[in-house]
C-alpha cells in the first residue's frame, strides 16, 4: 500500500530549522483573509523532482508545453497567468529542496511530499507555506468536489485544521489489481476464483496441468511474490488484514502485524510455499526477476498497479498467447468480494510559499486542472493541438507511438499534471491499442467498490516508531524476519508469532499503541 507507515525519513537536517524560520520572515496568509483576486498578471514556478523521466530532465523554462498550459488557463480564466516547471533530480529532491532554502533561491510553488517533508520540515511552524484554507473555499470548487474529503485532513496537507498543500492525486486514487491469465483459465476450463478454495484448486491445476505448453509442468507457479513482499500483500486481504493498517481489537487501536488473526493470513502464504503454489525462491526475487518471470509464461496469478498494464499486454510473453483479465478480490460467506485496504492516493502536495504575491491564483489554477473542462482534458491526454493531435469534426486524431508523442506524451499526461495522471484516460487508452479499456474498466471499479476505508489512513505514526523501522513492516522489520521464518519452515507459526508480537511490545509498540488509541479515541471514532 502506498502509505505513511511504508517508512521513516531521518531526523531534521542539520541547520533546517534555521533555514525555516529565515524564509518565513514575511509571513503568511491566514484563514479568513482570502484576498480578492486583481486579475493583473501572475506566474508561477513549480519545484519539482523529475521521476527520472527523459524529457523533465530536459525541459526548459520557456518549453512549449508550459506556453499551451498556461495559454489555456489565461483563456479560461481571463487572468494572464504564466505556469512552468523547474525539475531536480529525483534521488537527492529533498536534500536539494533544502539547499534552495539556504540560498534563498526557492520557486513559489513546490510539488513536494508532504508539507512536512524532510527538505523543509518546519516550514508550516515558521509561516514559510500559505495557509490555503480560506483560498481553497473561495476558488476552488472543483478541488472541494473532486478530492475526497478526509484527503484534506491528512497530516500531508494539514495541520492544526488548516489546509496548507494542494494534493496531486494517484490515477486511480488506489491503482491496486490483481491479475490473472484468462487463457490460462480458458484452456482449464475454469471460472474466475473467487474464493480462497477456488485459488487453490486453480494453482493445483496449474502446478500439475502445463498450462504454459512447454513440456515442463514444474515450471509455472499459482502466484508469484518476491523478496519484502512487494507488491505481493493481496492474500493479506483475504483475512481482513494488511500491513500498515490499523484496527480496534479488544478496545486498543493496533497495527494489523500484530493482530492475532495475522496467523491465519501467514499460514496461508505457507501453504502456497509448502504446496509449490507460490515461487521457492521470492525471498531473493527482485523486481526484475518478478517480471522477467510473469512474461516468461510461468506465472498464473500476480498483484500490480493497473497503471502497469500495458507491460502486460499479449505480445509481451514469450508466448505471444498471453491474455489477461483483472480479479475482484476474495468473496467470504456474505458474498462480499474484498481487495483490501485504500491507500492514501496522494501522489504529490503542492505548497504555495508565503512570499507568493498571488496565491489565490494558483489555487484557481490547480481548480481548473480539477474542472471538466474540454480543452484542459485533451491537453493533458494528447497534448498540443495541431502539433500533438488534430482535430477533425470532433474526433481527436492522435498517435501515442508516434516519434514525436513517444518522447513528449509522458512528460504531458503526468509530470506537468497537477491533478493526476491521464495515462489511464480511457481515450488514451482505446488510442494506444494496448490495453483492453474493458479491463481497465472492471479494474477501477473493482478498486472502487471491494477496497475498504483504513481507518488509520489519517494517523500520524507514533513517535517511536518514527525512530525505530524494525517495528514496521518493510525489509529489515521483526515483521518480514518472522514472516519469512515461518513462511520457509524455519519456525512454527504460532510461536514464531507470539515471540514476535512480545518483542514488537518490549521495544515500543506498547508505548505506540497507546498513542495510536489516543489518536483514535479522539479523532478516529464515526
């Protein structure tokens, strides 16, 4: 899941708050005095990290894309307004934020992580970010409509009850899938699973049947995980579960690693170890591996991003036969299908610095990049218009691969997006000719309506275990060590477990369950 709990920054950079309080001497604008917008001219320069994308790397303050974006919001707004981007390199973004503020050379606008990021991790306390509180409820309708609510509550965005970042949001808001190879279903003669049952007899299927037809009826597996168990966490669904999520169990709010019903969760994964049903070797299995692996016809079942599917398409196997078709989660005795747990879905906060002479310009800004409007829409899915695409009786012509496009089209339909990602249009999609858009379809739907709320996707995560990463649940964790003991047969579940649990207490997860229920007491109860 993408969430807060995934990790832990390090402690405040050397010199930063001093850095803060020396940028914050003007002051910043505070709830209730949204200003009147003049509509004299305005520009604004966004701070951004470049994603290691090709073009980002390249492009200058003058690029044509910042010319049309900017072209297109003065026409629809009537306000002359210039927006551009200034991209950094990915890996050291917020070490370099940190730099800018010392030489006092910072945009005003930053598209950061969260307005406590480490680069400037006082910057709200010492008045360096806008308050856009009083802004956003005057101009920005379509920001209000579009983004959910608890969202803006987030300690992201949020402190103290007031706004001080606009999110960019992921496309879809949780981009979860579960994936399947329907020819394989197909050639079984086998219905979608449903139930965990139905996984099993699918994975024995597999595992004896040599649905890949290359002689060898050893070499597919059910499901594949790898090592960390990214992007291998959806069987935690099944049991109600996942980690970094946190319930209430027996009046405390605790994390789910610690959950009792956690044991039932790791013994399923050890009976797909033990069974054949899941890859021997996913402790050691990198990304690329993971792929090379799912390509190579040998994979029945995998968990990605639904953003990623085009890198699934039929011609991508070795096989050039590989079809595939999204899951719906695990169906329980109710009928209730589940996929797990939203993740938070932002992918970036865009704060407005104090000294900013027109912030309410820029929340109008990010408001049209939220609105419906036509024009906006094509720009951020095909680009320029009579250079990217033409338009001809209302059809859009356009080709994706196209040299040109091919360069330009990720740099337009997400780096210089603001409000998301219209690589998942559906207009993009049907153009491409990659995607089946009806999978797409039941993907997001399945996203919408079998993943469930987290209840401690608003918690900011206690103190100590700010500190102490072993109490999390990522590699390196007291969590993954007691997970892949047991998983591999090296320790029994339910000691393993309860030793587990005893040491995560001994260590400070006590002391983080008691701030966790406080939290939860005061802010988490509907």
């Amino acid at each position: 899941m993408r969430s807060k709990k995934h990790g832990w920054v390090p402690a405040v950079l050397v010199g930063a708050a001093a850095i803060m309080t020396a940028c914050g001497d003007s002051g910043n604008a505070k709830a209730g005095d949204a200003p009147t917008d003049s509509g004299e001219s305005a520009s604004f320069t966004i701070l951004n990290n470049d994603g290691g994308e090709s073009y980002a790397k390249q492009a200058m303050k003058d690029d044509i894309f910042y010319k049309e974006m900017s072209r297109l919001f003065s026409e629809h707004s009537g306000k002359p307004t210039q927006i551009a981007y200034e991209f950094l390199p990915a890996a050291d973004f917020s070490q370099q934020v940190t730099v800018r503020f010392a030489s006092k050379a910072v945009t005003e606008v930053i598209a950061t992580t969260s307005i406590t990021d480490k680069g400037h991790p006082t910057a709200v306390e010492n008045g360096v970010f806008t308050d856009l509180t009083a802004l956003i409820d005057q101009y920005g309708p379509n920001l209000k409509k579009n983004i959910p609510e608890y969202i803006w509550k987030n300690p992201r965005v949020s402190k103290d009850g007031k706004i001080y970042g606009i999110p960019k949001m992921l496309t879809p808001l949780d981009p979860r899938a579960f994936l399947v190879r329907k020819d394989w279903l197909d050639k079984l003669g086998m219905k979608q699973p449903e139930t965990l049952d139905d996984y099993l007899a699918f994975f024995e299927r597999v595992k004896r049947e040599d649905v890949n037809g290359n002689g060898d009826p050893n070499d597919e597996v059910g499901f594949i995980a790898r090592s960390d168990l990214g992007q291998s966490q959806i069987f935690f669904a099944a049991f109600d579960l996942f980690p970094g999520v946190w319930h209430v169990v027996n009046g405390q709010f605790i994390p789910d690693i610690i959950n009792p019903k956690m044991k039932d969760a790791i013994r399923f994964y050890k009976l797909l170890y033990d069974k054949g049903y899941m890859n021997k070797d996913w402790i050691t299995t990198k990304q690329a591996d993971w792929s090379n692996e799912i390509l190579n016809d040998k994979v029945a079942t995998w968990q990605t991003d639904l953003r990623q599917l085009a890198g699934f398409s039929k011609d991508s196997f070795a096989s050039k036969k590989g079809v595939v078709d999204v899951l719906p989660g695990f169906r329980d005795e109710s009928g209730t299908f589940n996929l797990g747990y939203r993740g938070l879905g932002i992918a970036k906060v865009h704060v407005v610095l104090s000294t900013t002479k027109h912030p309410e310009r820029f929340v109008q800004f990010m408001d049209w990049t939220y609105s419906n409007d036509q024009k906006k829409t094509d720009f951020f899915a095909f680009g320029i218009k009579g250079r990217n695409y033409t338009e001809e009786n209302g059809a859009i012509n356009w080709e994706g691969n196209n040299e040109m496009n091919k360069k330009e089209k990720t740099f337009v339909e997400t780096m210089i997006n603001p409000s998301g990602d219209s690589r998942m249009d559906i207009r993009v999609i049907e153009k491409a000719g990659i995607v089946d858009p009806s999978v797409l379809k039941r993907g997001t739907d399945y996203t919408a309506k079998n993943m469930y709320d987290d209840p401690s996707i608003n918690m900011e995560l206690p103190e100590v275990l700010q500190t102490k990463p072993e109490l999390g649940y990522a590699g390196g964790s007291l969590f993954m060590d007691m997970f892949s003991r047991v998983v591999t047969g090296k320790e029994q579940p339910d000691a393993a477990f309860d030793k587990f649990v005893a040491d995560w207490k001994k260590r400070g997860g006590d002391e983080a369950v008691k701030q966790a229920t406080e939290w939860y007491n005061k802010n988490g109860k509907k």
